[in-house]
DNA sequence: TGTTCCAATGACAACGATGACATGCCTCGA
DNA sequence: TCGAGGCATGTCATCGTTGTCATTGGAACA
C-alpha cells in the first residue's frame, strides 16, 4: 500500500529534462555542469525530495560514505564515551556510523571488521581484543585506526594512552603515600593495554624497592562480577594490601561497592578511568584520567585524515593522548597500620 | 597492491562448474538444487573463501539484513545500557545494529531514519525526542519501534515504562515519608516521557493533598550542565524543598554532586534511573529502575517478531515493561525541619 | 509408446548509480 | 576560414546479485 515509489535519478532527470548522467554529475558536483542545467536538475531534485540509493552506489562506486567502529561492549561507561566521541565527530563530518560489539571475542571482532570491508566501509575504528587480533585478514586497503590499545595491521595506526607511563605514576603516587603492599586489580593481560599497566605498575613498584608480591596480582577479573571475589580474597590475605589499583573504568566501577561491603573504605584506592560519581563518594575516588572524549576524537580525527583523498604519507606511529591524574582523596590515604590478619575478613555491611 | 581480489559469486560458480544463478540458489537456500551440486557449490565457497556482496544484494533483492536504532547520545550510561542490550540481541539474530545519535534534533533524527530506510535496514528502533518527531515521513512499509518513549507512526509500536504509574509511586514514597515540599528536577517536557513523570507526580502530589508549587519544578534541565544552577536555586528558596526527584538518570547522575557541593546530602532524593554507584554513596541513592537492559530486550524482541515474514497480525499497543522501587537510604530521609532561609544557601565546599 | 509433469538448471534482464568514452558545439588562434 | 581544443552533455557498459522465464531430461501415467 506504499503510495509513492522512492524517487530515483532517472525520475529526476526526466523532469529536469537532462540525461541520467547529467543528473548524477550534479549529485556529485561535478564542475563540468553548466549553472543553469545545474540549477534545473537540484530543483527537481528538491521538488521530488530525491535522496540517492547508497546500495547501488556503493556497488558502483566501491566506496561508501561510512565508518565502522568495533569495541568490545557498549554497555561500558568508558566505551559509551569514547564511541560516542567517535560517532559525533564522523557523523558531523558525514559518514554514517556503524558500532558493533565484539563482546571480547576474537573470531567476532574479524567477522566484523570483514563485514564492514564487504560493506564498503571508508575505514574501521576498532578496540582491538588483543593486539593481533585482525592479523592475516584480507581486507584490501581498507584504512585501520586502532583506539585504546595497540593494534597490528599494515598500514593501521594506534590512538592510545600511555598505558606504561600513567601505570607507573599511580603506582608511584601510592608508593610515595608510603604504601608497600598494593594490589592491583585487571582483567586478563591478553589486552594490550592491561599487560602495559601491568608493565608500569611493576616498574612503579621496582623504583619504590619493593618486591614483588603474586598474591597482590589479581588479572582474573574478566569483569565487574569478579571484583566482589578478588577483593575478598585480598583481605583474607595474611598480610592485605593496604593500597589499590584498578585497571580500567569497569573494574573501578566494581571496586568501589566491594570495598564499601568489605568495610575496607580506608584502603587507598586509585582508579584507571575516571567516572561520573568519583567525586561524591566517600572517600572521593583519585583517578587516572584517560580521557575517552579525547581519545575518541582524536581517533576520529586520524580516520578522517586517511579518508582524505591523497592521504598516502601517513604515519603508522602510534599516537599518544595526554592524561592526568586526578587528586580526589582515595589516592592519598596512608596506610592503615599493619595487622596480622587474624580472623576472616568480612564484616558486615554498614547499614 | 592488492593481492587477491574479492571473491565474486561468479568465480564460485566457475570453481563449482555450474550457472551463477545455481550459486545464488545454493546461498539462499533454495530447495530446488540438487544435493550433489549443492555440495560443489558450498565447497567452492569454502575454499574461496566467498562472502556475499551486501550492497549488491540489497540493491538487487530490496532489503537487507540490517537494522537502524537512534537514540539521544550514545554517552549517557541509560542509553548506553539499552543500545547494548538492543545490539547484543540484534546481533545474535543475524542483523548489523546502525546505531547513531539524534542529539535531540528532531531534524537530525527525521534524517536519520530516512537514511536508514535509503539503506534498506529491516527496520528500525527509535528513541524519539518528541512523540510526533516521525510524523508524515515516507518510510514506505519499514517497521518501526519506539523505545523508551512513546511515539507515533503508521504502524508503529512503544516499547515503554510505565512513567505515569512510576512517578506517582516515586512521589508518593516521598509524601509518605512526610514530604510537603517536593522539588522535581527533569528536562524538557516536550518529550513523552518526561511528560508522562510530570503528570505522575502531580498526581502523587494531588493524592497527598499538597498543593502544587510552581517554584519546585525544574523542567529546564536540558542535561547535567543545568543541574547546579537549578539546585542553588531551588535552595535559596525562602522555603526550600525537603525531597528532591530527578526525572531521568542523567540528571539523577548531576544531582548527587550538585547536592554534595550545597552540603545539602541530609535532603531525601529520589533517582528516576538507577546507575552503578548509587548503592555506595553516602546516604545510598534510592532509586526507580526501569531496567534499560530489559527495554533494550524487549524492543529488540518486538522488532524481530515484526520481522518475521507474515508478520502482519502485530499488535500496534504500547507494551508496558515492568519496573521497580529499589530503597537504599535516600529516598527515606525525614524531611528536616523547615528553616527559613536566611543567608545564601552556597556553603563551602567540603574537602 | 506418447504425453504430461516436475525437478534441476541456465540465460537474461534488472536493481540504481557511476566510469569510460563519444559527441556536438563554440571559441580562439593562425 | 579552418582546425585545434575545451566545455557541456549524452550513450553504453558495468558493479554483484537475484527475479522471471525458458530449457532440459527423465519419471510417471494412461
């Protein structure tokens, strides 16, 4: 029961009274029209609120005005805000914005990146499962921007944090608030970006002298649900940490109830990624901010650049984005005096 | 310097030693092919490792196997919780999820779903930004469904809280616990379903007997930019209010600082949305939860069963997801006994 | 044995747009 | 005045797939 059928060229250049090609140069602005053909052809384009079939031009053209972005789950808060980033500045700038979740899966994450090739993508944006994670896929000259974490594919370029770096300052913020034993909470060091925390966090640690505890290493929390266990078994320990890193916004997320349920509120805590109520909890949670606006922008803006159309001289070195650390409390906790842990340490929950 | 090109169904057809046409049977499952010649053909395609071309099959065939949502913005953690659980169902079906972002331009989002329909998605999720913000589209026959928010198109069908009933509960909870001034905080109610919470609440406050104050209505909180202001001011109120209720979580998420800053914590509030932190603040943030997960999963639902071939006989009536009032701490609080204002109600802030 | 019918396959056009190339006309310089 | 050259426009084929219809060969039936 359609009423009208969807107006194509042809019926536009029929009422233009020009030739289909005519009319397809002007949707194209080709400068070869004369004005005043011009002029009769975007008319009748208004009059019959023409719009053109991406499906057939992209099947003629092989390119198509869109951008695929691959994360691992929008769902998180620091991935909400960095795809938002993203699909606000491509879509500004005209392309349509395709987001998928890999849900961490490695074989989905390549699925995907195929289809957006076999749909033409201008170009992907992807957080990468892990860093060879689109390794060996044929996808022509399909331009790669990887955000968040490095990422391996000829010709791609990384937009990321220095994970190392920012890693090495939380710990050395603790360690120069004269803690010694800290823990640090993550999620599998398969990611690239957590193996660097981990990296920075260590190299924290050796610069502070302290020695390296494995039971203050918890890289098994695949996400917030794992965190509540952890942190349990970090204070069951005999000699509890008396300091926390998390490694990312969603962990951080977690630690803070676990924390609350624990009654262990006086242990430093310091979060990677920042998050809307840090400053309104008690303590008020210090954090590294690694900006996912930032990071997402700049993404875009690397995209953008390799859309360009002579872009052939573009680097491959991965881009840094500046972060910093935000004193809020939580970071700046001394340590609790030193107890033998005796009983189990669960008590309960404050009312 | 491309090594391979793509695979096309003709040089499947060729390996295979049949038609092009008996290869596209063989991908679209027709019957009518012998099991023999089947198996060349699906061989062939496993050893070229073919995938078809979507814009030529959509262009050719008329539809394609993608869906299109649009929301506000993608950043806020509600609708973030809501795209994710739309696309992880949407996915799982088969389907590529469009997501893009309205920025609560009623233009934008008109565009919007008429590019998706150019695109030939199957359908489309919408959260609109006023009811009527589809009206007089030509979509043709695309299916549409509305989340969050009630809208209207042909055919059409809301998949909704049930805000009225919310906010009357919401409003009562407060009253019971002796609330005679009770400030509500929200955006614009130009959208349904803030609307629809305005209209709960005064019924709640109808039903307590109180009568309406036009000074405790906020409804010009366009985001959480707008909050502070709105909540300094409804505290230099000469009788400020005793209970606060944000009509949505984003605002819910700029009310807890903005309290805090005014040293104003000891003020019942009461979240329209429930978000990560609010269980370890100081009082706990009570909270309505109108799971975004299970609106995302209902509206995905409703559109796949909208999707289905004969899908002809479906019901075009709201459908109603359940919520709920989780109690925490906040929205319990005594009123505190009414002072009158005197000095500038901008206590400094605690460190 | 001849006719009918169906299962299996293929030839061809078409979807809506654009690229390569051709054409006609007008201007300009020799 | 004529040819070169450029501008404006048109013709035709094509992108990869699927719908329509035709064709083939054999099984089933009278």
């Amino acid at each position: 029961m359609k009423s009208h059928k969807e107006p194509i060229l042809r019926d536009v250049a029929m009422m233009a009274e020009v030739s289909i090609k005519t009319a397809s140069r002007v949707l194209n602005n080709d400068p070869s029209v004369a004005p005043l053909t011009r002029a009769k052809v975007l008319e009748a384009m208004r009059e019959l609120d023409y719009r053109p079939d991406p499906a057939a031009r992209s099947l003629r053209a092989g390119r198509d005005r869109s951008v695929g972005v691959v994360v691992e789950g929008i769902g998180d808060v620091f991935v909400a805000s960095l795809v938002a980033s993203i699909e606000s500045r491509l879509s500004d700038a005209g392309y349509q914005v395709l987001i998928t979740s890999s849900h961490r899966d490695v074989s989905r994450e390549r699925a995907i990146v195929q289809d957006f090739q076999q749909r033409r993508c201008a170009g992907v944006i992807v957080m990468p499962c892990t860093e060879d994670s689109l390794v060996g896929l044929r996808l022509g000259d399909l331009p790669v921007v990887f955000v968040d974490r490095v990422g391996e594919f000829p010709g791609s370029q990384s937009v990321v944090s220095d994970d190392f770096g920012l890693a090495r300052i939380a710990g050395k913020h603790l360690t120069s608030h004269g803690h010694r034993r800290i823990a640090i909470v993550s999620d599998s060091q398969s990611v690239p970006t957590t193996r660097d925390r981990h990296a920075g966090f260590r190299q924290a640690m050796e610069d502070g002298g302290i020695t390296f505890d494995p039971d203050l290493v918890r890289d098994d929390c695949l996400d917030e649900s794992y965190v509540r266990d952890a942190i349990n078994q970090l204070f069951a320990l005999d000699q509890p940490p008396t300091a926390l890193i998390a490694t990312n916004t969603r962990l951080s997320i977690g630690v803070v109830p676990a924390l609350h349920l624990v009654g262990r509120t006086d242990t430093a805590f310091l979060a990677f990624g920042d998050f809307p109520m840090a400053e309104s909890l008690t303590p008020a949670i210090t954090a590294i901010d690694h900006s996912p606006h930032r990071l997402g922008q700049i993404a875009a803006e690397t995209l953008l650049a390799r859309l360009k159309p002579g872009a052939l001289d573009v680097s491959t070195e991965p881009i840094v984005v500046p972060a910093g650390l935000i004193v809020r409390g939580s970071g700046e906790l001394p340590p609790r005096p030193t107890t033998q842990n005796s009983s189990a340490a669960i008590p309960a929950r404050a009312t």
